[in-house]
C-alpha cells in the first residue's frame, strides 16, 4: 500500500524524476572516469617500463589493457556529454544561481582537460606507428594529466556546491569574490584526493581481477601475471593510504557538515561518547535505530580523537538534514568494501611475493574483487551526495528550487529512454570486457618482431 | 585587463560562435561518414576504411559541442536555461544518438565478430539520430521557439538539410582520404549530398527572409547590403565551383583530391556567418539578447583569461594531430 502510493507520487513529481534521472546519469557516468583516471598512469608506467627496458612483456600488458580503456574512456565521454547537458535542462535554477561559479569552473574543465586528453588519445591509440615513441609516450602522459586535470576541476565545483566559501549573494544571486577561495575551498582537498585514490583502487582491482581470470582460464603468458602482480602491489599501497585520507575527509566533513556525519553515524541525540555503530536500521519516522550493534565510544573517538567527544545529533537538524537510512547504510557499504579490499590486497601480494606462484582460491578472491572499486565508489558518492541533501548548495540552494518546469511526463520519458539505454550499455561493456579477457587467453606470448626488438633492447 | 559587461558579452558569443562553427565542421564530417556508412555484411572494408579516417578525431570532435554548450552554460546562464528547457525531448534523443555512435565506435572494435555489423548499423544510425535532431532543434531555434505546424515543418526540414550538408562535408572528407572504389563512390556522394544541400540553403535564405521581417530590412539595407550579400554569393559560388569539380575527380595523382573539402568549409562558414548576422545580438531569436542574458563580469573576466591562454594550445595541438594523421587512411590498429 505504502509502496504503490510512494510510486504514483514519484511519477507525477518532476523534481524526484529528474533527481532519479541525474543519480542515475551520474552513477553511470563515474563508472567510466573512476577506471580510467587512474589506468591511464598505469598505462604511463608500463610504457615507461617498456620504453627503459625493451622487455615485449611490458607492451603486452600496454597493449590489452589500452584497449580496455579506450573502450572504457569512450563510455566516460559520452555520458559525460549528457551530463553537460542536464544541467540546462533538469536544473536550470542550478545555472541561473551559482552559474557565475559553476560555469567557470566547467568551463576550465573543458578547456584544460577534455581537449587535451581527446586530441592526445587519437595519436595514443592510434598514432604508435606514425610518431616516435617518445612522443608517444608523452601523448599518454598528456592523456593522463587531462584525465586527472579534469577530475581537479569537477571535484572542485561538487566540494565547491558541499562547502560553498569565497562569493556573496546580491539579489539571489552567487557572485565571486575570491577564486581561490573558490577553487581551494574547504572540502576540496579532502574529497579530490579521496576520489583519486578510490579511482587507484578500482583500476587496480580491474586488473588484478581480469589478470586473475585470464590465469584461471589457463592463459600461460606472462603479461597477465605483470599485470595481476602490479595492480596488487597498487591496491596494498593505496588502500591503506585511502584509510588515513578518508578518515581525514571525514573530519573535514565532520567541521564543515555535521549533519552529514550524524547521519552517517546514525546519530539521533546529540551524544558526548558516542558508540560507532555497526549495524542498525535507522526509523525517520520514530526518529531512533532499531536493532544496533554498537562498539562504546569509538564514533567519537574517530571524530574528535576523545572517547567522550560530543558529536551532534540529528535532532540539531530537524527539517535541513539528509535521509538518514540511505546515508547510513551507503557508508557501510563504502566502508565494509575497504576492509576486503584492504584484506584481499595484503594476502594476495604476500601470497605472490612468498610463493611466485599463484592459487586458484587466491586466484578466484581477487576475480571476486574486479568490480569492487565500482561498488566502494557508488556507495561514496552517495554518501557524499545524499548527505548534502536538502541542498544543492549548502545554504545557498536546494535542489526543490533549481528544478525544471518541463511536464513530469517528458522528465519520465527521458528517465526511461536512459535507463534502458545505460543497462544496454553496462551489460554490453562487462559482456566486452570478459570477450576481451578471453580472446587475449589465445593470443601467442609474443610475436617475432617483437622478441627481435626485446634481443636488441638487451643488447643496448 | 577589466572589460565592462557588454564588451565581455560579445567576446564571449563570439567564442561560442567559433565553438559551434568548429563543432559543425569537425564533428559535422565524421557525423557524415556515419550517415554515409554501408550496411551491407559484405561491404565490411569499406566500413573499416571509413571509420579508421575518422578513428583518430572523433573524439576531440565532439569536444567543441561541449564546449560551445559550455560557453552558452558560462556566458548566458539564462538563455542556456531557456534554450534547454524548450528544446528537452530533442536535446534527450540527440544525446541517445550521441552515446549510440561513440559506444558503437569502440564496441565495433572490440565485439565478437558477429556482433561487428550490428554495432556498425548503431553507428550509422547513431550518427543519423544525431544530425537530425540537431538539425529539428536548429530549426526551432531560428524561429523563436513558436510550436505550431509551419514552424515543425520548418524544423523538419532543417532536420533533413542539416544531415545532408553532415553527408556533403562527410563525402568531401573521405574524397580526402580514401582511394580507388571507395574515393570513386565518395565523389558521387559528395555530388549528390551537395545538390540537396544546394536546395537547402536556398530555401532557409528565402523562409528566414520571409517569416522575419527584421531579418529581411537588416540584409537588404544599403550600404551594408552591398557587402553581406557578398556572403550568400560566395557560399553559391562555392556550391557551384564544388559541383564542377567533383565532376572530374578523381584525377590523375589524386590531384586537388582536398579541394572540395576546403570548399565545403567555405560552404559552412558562409551559412554559418549568414545566421549569426541575421539573428546577431539577439542570443535566443525575439526574446533575449546577448546582453540580457549575459552572466557576471567577474567570472567572464576569469575564464576570459583563461581561455585566451588555452584556446591557442588547443588549436596547436589539435593541428599536431591532423598532421600526424595527414594523408590516406591506413588500416587502424588499437597496436
């Protein structure tokens, strides 16, 4: 009964269509840029080590993983297109607010990045036989220096839009003040180097995961086994690292949007030694937790480094903070994906420095793993996201105010036309990738022109 | 550097004119090629030879769409708001089109080989999906956002004439970089798409001159007259010149093999110049000039300074790229 009314209400509503539109648009869309940021170095690295050693087994895995990410770049591009455009045409109070900041940070975004990565990708995929490979190499370096510019800029308008500083409002309208202030705002560097490193994670588990199926299924080559080695070694690093950053991104948050992080915690009262909860289901409507599974004190202690620090409740909030439930539970889930991937990539590199080779279980942990990045970054960014509602702009705009005035029923036709088109695309891009994997199992270790250039790299 | 508002302003649709025009030729030829695509299963090289002339740039391409919607999105915050909203069901279907050719391009590649063909006909029709919406929202456009049915008419051919000047400029590029039967078969292309576009042009000229009085006073007051009607004259002449051209390609050592390309652009940039004259400084046509529209002076001042820096490398390094890929096209390897 609840779900039919709930449902009849979001069809005839514009503003939860075109929020479900744009969740849906940009969940698919960070799929793509979340590989590719950080494979494009990985790529880098290969080549480099290609290029200083002449060993063919390095431009092996250059060559299977660069097709991987052109195909992956290629999805990140197009729905990133519908991106650009959404803002105008679900969100256009969005524009007419804070254009004066929004658009110039996008605006940089594409001029510093989307250009340079494009133009260089052409002669990166393509050009390797009609340039020297030097300028080869430097054309992958570019495409990943504007891969990389290009998340500086967006994360800095979403911290931006989370903890706005550095303009004033004259007539409901955001002017700047100080671009620095702006672009470096408080959040900022918090949540790029977060997002950075979750991007490491979930590239280096794509690989470890695929290089695991591609021995699993008998391929004898050494390529994989590079491959799987370096993406372990990656994620044993960068997990850790992600940890201390993470928790520094959330005291930041804990600063700046203390709602966000009551919700996260399932804080309802405001509490001096408050339990980290590890289970429970928050209820908005008796405004309590059912069923939790608290460890004393340690929220706080993560939050204020005091077992009796004061973390705010929800109850401070009343009307101006995030839906508990979906924040609470996403956090998890971000949280829970850490610790394997912390787990998975401290056991498989042990693993694989101890014994050289490797076993099918471990083999079958890490191709469990491929697509854990995917789901670690989705549930991030919906903490982060939900969290900021009921704003767009923290204390600026909310987001009922920017929406459309189109009819709900062309915002439910688009709605549908895209989620048809976006599982088309997921299944037809995780079908491609597995076609990929398998094909390259048949694939020769190496051809004769190569191991003639490998003999005279080694003489050289 | 401190430009007032108004300076700024049309700087600032001055660069967002150069971004639709670069975007119209650029991703206008490879829309093209995909339009022309052949889809029968036996015709598979010729469909590999066209898309690797496109492989190394479609990309870049399709960057100055964003960007030019970039700079409507910076500049004119409100015009991009009211532009957009009118324009919902076309923008949509327009990004379907979009996302279809630049998965299919990669797919393709990547597919079983019995799934080639089927994501070489989303390419195709991709491409087709793209040009005619954006051609519709062309169309509405320039008549001021009325619905009723002279108007979709009017938008309905645009849709139509649009995709065939992407066909023309499409043909003209692969006059440019293929060879033999496929080069041969480009010529006819090119011949036949630019004819229709020939149709096209004039009628636009003659609706646009009809339905907007003020159009028609601002093309035909001397002096001036004596010197924009230069543009409508150049562009036929252009059309002409390229029609009796074609006739005799390809000749012997491919000579003059670009030529109609190079025309063709000179075909675009009169089309182009002909719209932003008559409409020129109104941003959405009777409604909203530049200047009404125009966002604050502090943030144009910033991404001014900016772009002045940036759009220079870009165009430097956007040639590095055509000349690395200069000549005929050869078979396109992911290496």
């Amino acid at each position: 009964m609840l779900e039919t009314l709930l449902f009849s209400n979001l069809l005839s509503d514009t503003l939860m269509l075109s929020r479900i539109q744009f969740a849906a648009n940009i969940s698919f869309h960070i799929l793509f840029p979340t590989i590719t940021i950080a494979l494009c170095w990985i790529l880098l690295y290969f080549k480099v080590r290609f290029d200083l050693s002449g060993n063919p087994v390095w431009m092996r895995a250059y060559r299977f993983w660069v097709k991987v990410f052109a195909l992956t770049f290629a999805l990140g591009v197009v729905s990133g297109i519908t991106m650009s455009f959404q803002f105008g045409t679900n969100w256009p109070g969005y524009m007419e607010t804070v254009g004066n900041i929004a658009g110039p940070l996008l605006g940089y975004e594409v001029l510093t990045a989307f250009f340079l990565e494009a133009t260089f990708l052409g002669i990166m995929l393509f050009g390797i036989k009609r340039v020297p490979n030097r300028v080869h190499t430097f054309a992958a370096l570019m495409v990943a220096i504007g891969t990389s510019l290009s998340a500086f800029w967006i994360l800095s308008l979403n911290s931006w839009m989370q903890t706005p500083t550095g303009f004033e409002m004259r007539d409901g309208v955001a002017y700047p003040t100080d671009w620095w202030a702006i672009v470096f705002n408080p959040s900022f560097p918090y949540r790029l180097a977060h997002m950075l490193i979750a991007s490491g994670l979930t590239a280096s588990f794509l690989m470890a995961g695929i290089s695991a199926y591609r021995i699993l299924k008998g391929d004898p080559k050494q390529a994989p086994r590079v491959a799987l080695r370096t993406g372990l070694a990656i994620a044993a690093v960068l997990t850790p690292l992600q940890v201390f950053v993470g928790d520094l991104h959330g005291l930041n948050t804990f600063e700046h949007q203390p709602q966000k992080v009551a919700a996260m915690e399932g804080v309802w009262e405001t509490e001096n030694g408050a339990p980290l909860l590890l289970f429970a289901l928050p209820d908005e409507a008796q405004r309590r937790n059912h069923l939790e599974i608290p460890v004393p004190k340690l929220a706080s202690l993560i939050l204020t480094h005091n077992p009796d620090g004061e973390i705010r409740g929800l109850n401070e909030f009343e009307g101006n903070h995030p839906p508990v439930a979906p924040v609470f539970f996403a956090f998890r889930v971000m949280v829970g994906i850490g610790l394997l991937m912390l787990a998975c990539a401290w056991v498989g590199s042990w693993h694989l420095w101890r014994n050289r080779v490797s076993s099918p279980w471990m083999l079958k942990t890490v191709v469990a793993m491929t697509f854990s990045g995917w789901i670690a970054t989705l549930a991030g960014w919906y903490v982060s996201e939900v969290g900021r509602q009921p704003w767009l702009v923290t204390g600026v705009l909310t987001t009922a105010d920017a929406v459309t005035p189109v009819a709900p029923a062309n915002v439910g036709l688009s709605l549908l036309m895209y989620l048809a088109l976006y599982a088309f695309l997921l299944l037809a891009y995780l079908h491609t990738i597995r076609l990929m994997a398998r094909k390259a199992v048949q694939v020769e270790e190496f051809e004769t022109a190569e191991i003639v250039h490998f003999t005279e790299g080694a003489k050289a | 550097m401190n430009l007032d508002a108004d300076v700024l302003a049309t700087v600032f649709v001055g660069l967002m004119g150069l971004a639709i025009l670069v975007y119209a030729i650029l991703d206008g030829y490879d829309l093209g090629v995909g339009i022309l695509l052949p889809v029968r299963a036996d015709q598979e090289a010729d469909r590999d030879t066209m898309i690797a002339s496109i492989g190394p740039f479609w990309d870049a391409n399709e960057t100055w769409l964003v960007l030019a919607v970039g700079i409507l999105l910076i500049a004119f915050p409100s015009a991009h708001s009211l532009i957009l909203t009118q324009l919902y069901l076309p923008v949509a279907v327009m990004l379907a089109g979009l996302i279809l050719r630049g998965v299919a391009f990669d797919f393709r590649a990547k597919a079983a080989l019995d799934h080639k063909l089927a994501w070489d006909r989303t390419f195709k029709a991709g491409s087709l999906i793209t040009t005619l919406s954006q051609g519709y929202m062309l169309g509405i456009y320039v008549t001021g956002f009325q619905w009723n049915w002279a108007n979709q008419l009017f938008a309905l051919i645009a849709a139509l004439g649009v995709s065939v000047a992407y066909s023309y400029i499409g043909a003209t590029w692969l006059v440019l970089k293929t060879e033999a039967d496929l080069q041969r078969r480009a010529v006819q292309w090119a011949r036949s798409a630019g004819r229709i576009t020939f149709l096209g042009v004039v009628s636009v000229c003659l609706t646009n001159l009809w339905v907007n009085p003020h159009v028609f006073d601002r093309w035909l007051q001397m002096p001036l007259a004596m010197f924009v009607l230069l543009i409508p004259m150049l562009c036929f002449l252009a059309l002409l010149g390229n029609d009796m051209l074609l006739k005799r390609l390809p000749k012997a050592g491919d000579r003059h093999c670009g030529v109609p390309f190079a025309l063709v652009i000179l075909v675009f940039v009169c089309c182009f110049s002909g719209l932003a004259f008559s409409f020129f400084p109104e941003v959405v046509p009777g409604q909203m000039t530049i200047w009404e529209a125009a966002s604050a002076a502090e943030s144009l001042q910033f991404i001014l300074i900016g772009a002045l820096v940036v759009i220079p490398a870009i165009l430097l390094y956007t040639a590095f790229s055509y000349w690395v890929f200069r000549g005929k096209t050869t078979e396109l390897h992911y290496h």
